[in-house]
C-alpha cells in the first residue's frame, strides 16, 4: 500500500518501484528530513492541527527514528519511495492517528527542497573549514620552506628565480577566492521554501518565519513555484566544488611533476603514497593522482545537473529528484579530497639541495635585460641584447654566469663591473620586493595576511 495510491487500482510494477524510487540514495537526507518534519509539527501545533500532547508526541517519535537509524536498527522497505515517505510511515507504525497529521498543508515537493537546503548549508560549511585545513598546511609549509629558492616555471620551462614559499602562497590565495565561492554557495541555499506546498503555497497558514528562525534559514521563499521548482543553490554548490577541484588538481598536477625523479624537488611521503603490484621500486604519487583525477567528477557533476535541470520547466517534475546524486558525490568526494590534500602538503619533505642544483643561469636573463634598462636602453633593444647573449652562451656551451664584463661589453657598452652583482639568486629575488612579488619582504607580507585572513574563518 502507498500513501497515495487511492486512485489507483492496481499497484505499481515492482521494475516501476526500482527505478523511481530515491531511499537508496536520499536517506542521506535523514537528519534534514527529521529537524524539517520537527519544526513542521510545531507550527502544525501553533494552528491548532496538533494538540500539544500529539505534537509531543510526534517530536519524540521522530528523535526516536533518528536514533534508531544511526544504530543500524532501521530496515527500509522496497516500497518506501524515499526518505519522507519511509519516516511518515514509520512515525504512522509508531503513534498511529497523530503521524497520520503531519502531512497537512505541506508537499514533498517543499519539503525535499528544505532538506536539501539545510543539507547544503551544513556540508559547505565543513567544506570551508576544510579548506582553512588546507590553508593553514600551505601557511605551515611557506614559513617552513622560507630559505628555497626555486625555478619558476612558464610552459614548464625554467623562468625566473622564486620562493618556494611564493609558490605554496599562489594556492592560499586561489583557495580564499574558492572558499568565498562556497560561501557564497551557501548563502543561495539559505532561503526556506518550506510552507510552499505542492506549488501554490501552503493552505494552512503557518508562521514561515518561525519555522526558519527555527531551522536556522536567513530568508524565506518569495514565490512558491520558484521554491519548489529551482535548483539553482544546488548548480551553485556543485560549481563551488568543481571549482575548488580544479584550482586542487592542477596544485596536484605540479606536485607530480615535482616529485618525479627527473625534477626530484619533492618527496611525497610513504603514508601518502602506494607501490606497484609489479614493480619493486615504484613510489607514485596516487595521492596527487586521484586528487588531480576526482575533479572529472566535480565537472562532470555539475555538468550533470545543469543537463538535468534544462528541460525541466515549473515546477516540481519527478527530473529533480536527479539532483541529489552528484550533490553528495561532490561534497562529500571534495571533502575527502581536502583532507587528503591537506595531509600530502604537511607532510612532504622539500628537497632542498636538488632544486637548488637545478636553478640554471639563464634564470638571470630578465634581470640581465631590466639592468640594462636601468642604464637607459630602451626595454625591447635590451631583450634583443640579451638574447643574443644567450645565444651566444648556447653556441658556446657556457653558463650565462661564467661570461665576463668584457664578453658583455661586446654586446652592449652599457655594461659595467656592477653587472656582475647580477648573477646572484638572493640578489634576483630581492628586485622583486613589489607588494605581490616574490621578493622575501612580500612574501612575508603575505604570510602575515595569510594568517590574519585564517583568523577571520
Ligand atoms: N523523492 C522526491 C525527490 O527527491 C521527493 C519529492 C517527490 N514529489 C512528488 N511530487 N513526487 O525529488
């Protein structure tokens, strides 16, 4: 027997049941489902609909399943179409006539759409702190890694001297602008459509701000149609996780290449790491790997939705109940991926001798060419200059840093002895001390920032 299966005079076919119902997946929503239904009661009570005992009664009941859910001691049935339907019946099971009350005024249309409200509200948040985790591991590891010098890369081609600490700081910064993404993900779902009915709102007047003061929403819904029938949040939420999986995976794209023998700037730890079935001598970064492969799904996901949503015109059309899939995958895969992330970074170990073996003179270059600016050439002779020097080194088979004043001064007079102050790598990070540059006083200023950025959440 259904609960709504009134009109109908035959059952549903048991392959129909399969494919349409969602408690296999949406009893992820249990808790919400729970505290909706709870506020529910209570304005139902506030009206009159339930007396205060019932409502009592009711409240309890619904703790009770609660309870019974986390200790493993509920089994659904293949005729429980979802979450809302499977908790109505087993509150019916349990207090008879009063469970019997609290559908009244009230549509699963409203009521799926406030779990998942509130679901997504209290996943984005662990979401951000999560990656305040991960912010905090980058802080660590760019006061750590202070005294590296390292090559930096363009088209991962050697370009110019930086701070490892410069680089570990790109990722703090690009995971604030995520972090403000989810927030703002999370101020979309903060609006409560419970009340909203099926579609045209509520027939029994009850008091919607209670119920979202009660349930912790900001807002309540404007329109019924568009409470019930948008899943807009639910594209914001997936575009915040796609995004963070994005700006994670190509950090994990540069650390695998860091840690190849072949750069060799870094050591993923044992712990973060696995074997070859085959190979004896295999360490690979799988960490890094699945970190950098998961974000297929964070797009995918959201990809998912977005295809799902595009057809589906006002209001609820059974399509919706698509949206809860990809949601838990990406909160829940961008959860883990975070705090394996986070891990990977606080435990790697830097090291130090190879990367600065790998600093190549021709790192000098731009500061070969803005010196000779500095004497007065205009900037684009001066490049043409320098760049005939570096062919003349790779004709030559010299180092850039070998080369005398002299050879110099063949190529352009404006050389004097001091040009030889250039070929210092501390010398070639200190010319870069403007405010966001790599210089050491910059990249203190943004540890600072970093931190006091950490201290606000
Ligand atoms: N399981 C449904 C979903 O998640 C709940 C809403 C069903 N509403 C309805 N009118 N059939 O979307």
């Amino acid at each position: 027997m259904k609960m709504w299966d009134g009109r109908f005079a035959k059952p549903s076919d048991s392959l129909m049941e399969q494919f349409h119902n969602s408690i296999s997946f949406d009893q992820t929503l249990i808790d919400e489902d729970i505290a909706c239904s709870t506020a529910w009661a209570g304005a139902l009570e506030r009206i009159g609909i339930f007396t205060r005992k019932e409502a009592a009664t009711v409240t309890a009941a619904l703790a009770a399943i609660g309870k019974d859910y986390r200790k493993g001691k509920i089994t659904f049935s293949p005729h429980d179409e979802d979450i809302h339907m499977a908790i109505e019946r087993m509150l019916v099971e349990r207090v008879g006539e009063a469970g019997a009350r609290l559908h009244t005024g009230r549509s699963r249309n409203d009521q799926t759409a406030t779990d998942l409200r509130l679901f997504i509200k209290k996943r984005l948040l662990d979401l951000h702190n999560e990656v305040i985790e991960l912010q905090q591991a980058l802080v660590y590891r760019a006061e750590t890694d202070l005294d590296v010098i390292m090559p930096g890369f363009t088209h991962l081609q050697q370009a110019q001297p930086i701070l490892l600490s410069h680089y570990w700081l790109s990722f703090f910064f690009l995971l604030d602008r995520d972090k403000k993404r989810i927030g703002n993900a999370s101020v979309a779902a903060d609006t409560l459509p419970l009340g909203s009915g099926a579609i045209a709102g509520s027939g029994f007047d009850v008091d919607r701000a209670g119920l979202a003061e009660t349930l912790g929403f900001t807002d309540i819904s404007d329109n019924s149609i568009d409470a019930v029938a948008s899943r807009d949040y639910v594209l914001d939420a997936l575009a915040a996780c796609a995004s963070l999986g994005v700006s994670m995976s190509r950090y994990a794209e540069d650390l695998i290449i860091f840690s190849s023998r072949e750069f060799g700037f870094i050591e993923i730890d044992d712990a973060w790491s696995t074997g070859s079935s085959m190979m004896p001598q295999k360490k690979n970064p799988d960490s890094l790997e699945l970190i950098r492969g998961k974000c297929g799904r964070f797009i995918g996901n959201y990809t998912r939705m977005a295809a799902t949503l595009k057809g589906v015109g006002l209001a609820y059309y059974k399509d919706l109940q698509e949206d809860k899939e990809p949601l838990f995958d990406s909160v829940s895969q961008t959860e883990i991926v975070l705090r394996v992330f986070t891990r990977v970074i606080a435990t790697l170990s830097v090291r130090r001798k190879r990367i600065a073996d790998d600093l190549h003179p021709f790192l000098f270059a731009t500061d070969l060419a803005d010196y000779l600016v500095r004497k007065g050439a205009p900037f684009r002779k001066a490049h043409r200059t320098v760049g005939r020097i570096i062919g003349h080194c790779l004709e030559r088979n010299i180092a850039l840093t070998s080369i005398s004043v002299d050879e110099l001064r063949g190529f352009s007079d404006l050389f004097c002895d001091d040009a030889m102050k250039l070929f210092s790598w501390e010398g070639a990070i200190a010319a870069r001390s403007i405010c966001g540059g790599t210089g050491r006083g910059s990249v203190k200023a943004q540890i600072s920032k970093a931190k006091k950025l950490l201290r606000k959440g």
